[in-house]
C-alpha cells in the first residue's frame, strides 16, 4: 500500500472544488502553495482560462468514452497538482471528462505541495513534476497505472533540449508546448493515459 495514502484521499477535492480554490486564492492575491510572486499569479491566471476554455471545448474521442464506460471496477484517481501549473491547465479538464464518463471512477485532486511525501513516492526523472495522475483499485488501492507530468512527445522534447548543449530559451521552449497542446486538444493526453 502506498504511504501517507489516506492523506491524500481525506484531504483530497472534487473538480468542482479544485478550481474554486485555485480561483479563490488567485482572487486573495495568492497561488496554491503560498509563492504568490507576481509570476506565480500570472501563471495561476493563464491556468485559469486555459482550464475555462478546455472545460468548454475539449471533446473526448468516442474510444475513450467506451474505454471509460468499460470499466467495471470502482477506481480511484489522485491527481497531485497546483493551480500555477501549466501542464496540469491543459491536463486536468481531459482527466476530468474521462471521470465523467465512468460511474465507476471517482477523482481527488490534491495540491502536491501539501503532500510530499505522497509526491516524493512517484517522481518523474526524480522531479516532482505535475501534474501525476495515480489510479488505483479503490478497493485495495493497489497502484494500477500512473500518468503525467505531461504527454511523451512533450516530456522528451523537453528532455532534449535540457540535456542540449544549446538548448533553446524557457520562453520559447512554452510557446512551443503551449501550441502544441492546442493543436493536439487533448487527444494524445486520453490515448496515453487509458492505455
């Protein structure tokens, strides 16, 4: 069983309570984890409208859609996140689609930086990157997959151009991301994470 689990799932919010209190915060001049810098609250305020907008318009593909209504054992998915997180605005309304089309799936999301201890169990490249999705049997809460901090070909195009000898600027390096999460629209994000 995973450590500082029960945590997690008694602290841990529907969708619906995660963004009022991202909103909340950002409206009290303050980000989720307390580093409330002007570009922390920038961050947070992009985040915000990304996550309006793909509440609006993402679209789940009809296999994904069946892939969820398939499941026939109640899951549990705890998302470790942050409201200045960028990977998690473009993320967390996809993973909040696939819940809803399952009545077999419930969904807590979880402010990592509350929960080190939990993160610290599923790093990534030994980061605590975010968003991580951890999806359990909710019977046992055996781990049965884990998803995130982003796509592949995101999360490999970033590694390469760390380990670049000339890697391009933080700036450009988001600008990129950020197009190609708006001309993928949440697509890769369902393939990979019902895989």
């Amino acid at each position: 069983m995973i450590e500082h689990l029960d945590k997690a799932l008694a602290q841990g919010m529907d969708y619906k309570s995660y963004r009022s209190k991202v909103e909340t915060l950002f409206n009290e001049g303050k980000t989720t984890n307390d580093d409330n810098r002007d570009s922390m609250l920038h961050y947070t305020k992009l985040n915000m409208q990304r996550m309006n907008k793909w509440d609006k318009i993402a679209k789940l593909t009809e296999a994904s859609i069946d892939q969820m209504q398939s499941i026939s054992n109640p899951e549990t998915w705890i998302v470790l996140t942050e409201g200045w997180c960028g990977d998690a605005a473009h993320a967390l309304p996809i993973l909040h689609k696939l819940s809803e089309a399952s009545d077999k799936v419930e969904v807590k999301y979880i402010l990592r930086d509350e929960h080190p201890e939990l993160m610290d169990q599923f790093l990534t490249n030994g980061g605590r990157s975010i968003p991580k999705v951890i999806r359990l049997d909710a019977n046992t809460n055996e781990v049965l997959t884990t998803w995130g901090p982003r796509p592949a070909v995101i999360q490999n195009r970033i590694l390469e151009n760390k380990n670049s000898s000339n890697p391009i600027p933080y700036q450009e390096l988001s600008m990129e991301t950020q197009k190609w999460y708006a001309k993928d629209k949440g697509k890769t994000i369902q393939l990979e994470f019902l895989l």
